[in-house]
C-alpha cells in the first residue's frame, strides 16, 4: 500500500500527463492553424457560410474546396458524417489560397496549370490541402446535389 503524500504525487503525476496531452502541436512558421464549418464528400471539403458566433477565417471563402489530409481513423471518423454539417480544425500553409488576383464578386483570375510538354497536369496538382487535427459536428444540414 502507498503512503497518502505517494498516492497524491502519483495522482498529480497522472493528471499532468494526461492534460500535457491534449495541447495542440506547435504551428509551423508557414503554416496556420484554422477551423471552418462545412460539409464533406470524400476526402473534400466544402467550406460553408460563418455566422456571427463564429466567424471563422476570411481568407477561406464560402464555397471553396480543400483536400484534406490526416490519419486513416479520423478520416473514417469525418467520413461517417457526410451529409452533416461539421467543422474541421486543422493546418494550412501561408498563401496558398491566395493564388492569382482578385477581381471582384468572388471571381479570381490566376496563372492556369501547365505539365512537361504542355500537357495538363494532374487536376490535384494545385489544389489546396489542409492537415485535419481534428473535427466536431455543428448543427445544420449540407445541401443535398
């Protein structure tokens, strides 16, 4: 059997460990880390409106799509959820959905894609990716095609 002051420090121990835990990684120095409501098809992502409460990152307008990246289980987690409205916390790269130039009205013009030889290349090739650290359903249903 423990002592009282060894079952406490053991107690202290445990708890310290599990809450170190649950912080989140680090954000790399080219990377931010957001979260936006949306619906899922797969492994995209639909970014949805924001609301007051929650207004979400601008630079991510509504409407676009994300490829999203992360381990198999919480992948099949999001996957089980198509149809609900959800909203993914994860890491972006600085910029990469700023490409090309504004022109107003949610219409951007940017430099189209060209392949070795000038053949196109792989639709994936520039399309932007977010690293899923996590997920939580919101209330709301995704429109239905």
């Amino acid at each position: 059997m423990m002592s009282k002051p060894a079952a406490v420090v053991v107690s202290i121990a445990a708890l310290s460990t599990f809450l170190m835990a649950q912080e989140p990684k680090p954000v790399p120095k080219d990377s931010v880390r957001i979260a936006i409501p949306g619906c899922t098809k797969g492994y995209v992502f639909t970014a949805g409106p924001r609301t007051l409460e929650e207004p979400g990152n601008f630079e991510i307008r509504e409407g676009m799509h994300l490829r999203m990246n992360g381990p198999k289980k919480l992948m099949s987690e999001i996957k089980a959820h198509e149809g609900s409205t959800i909203e993914i916390v994860g890491l972006m790269k600085k910029g990469q959905y700023n490409d090309g130039v504004n022109i107003g009205g949610g219409v951007r013009i940017g430099p189209g894609p060209t392949g070795p030889s000038g053949r196109t290349p792989s639709p994936a090739a520039n399309q932007i990716q977010i690293d899923v650290e996590g997920w939580r359903q919101i209330a709301g249903d995704c429109p239905s095609r």
